[in-house]
C-alpha cells in the first residue's frame, strides 16, 4: 500500500512496511485517512512529531529502532522515556 502525505505545500509518497510491522501497519491503515497536524521536533531537528493525543495505535514496540532511517515513520506506543 502506498500512501501520499500532504504538509502544508509539500506532498511526499511513502509506503507501508507490511512485511516488517505488519500489526503496526494494518491497525495504522484502520484510521486512513489520518489527519493531524504535523510539528518540527524539539529534540533533533530532522524529524517532525504528529501529536496523537489520547489516540492509541493499539499495538506494542514492532521492528523498532533507536537509530530511524530518513523518511522512516515511528509509531511510539508509549511507557518509555
């Protein structure tokens, strides 16, 4: 499944990575199409945060990673810091 996200003026084309978070990837395309608001983050400068609120994903760590690639989309269940 190929996904097109739209921040402010620019649009970029991702997919979703069904083989390696397949839980994550089928409980993410239950709320398509997702709209939030999209901000810079505060503690590395690369990335941008969507503030999901009392939103759970429904879905505990999956393929995860402290070191994402860029363009990599991370789904943070919550519990750590």
């Amino acid at each position: 499944m190929n996904l097109t996200i739209n921040a402010g003026p620019f649009t970029f084309k991702a997919r979703m990575e069904w083989d390696a978070a397949p839980l994550t990837c089928a409980a993410f395309a239950k709320v398509l199409p997702f709209h939030s608001k999209l901000i810079q983050a505060r503690w590395s400068c690369e990335s941008a945060w969507i503030p999901l609120g009392d939103y759970k994903l429904g879905v505990g760590f999956e393929n995860h990673t402290s070191h994402p690639a860029p363009g990599d989309i991370l789904f943070y269940p919550g519990g750590y810091s």
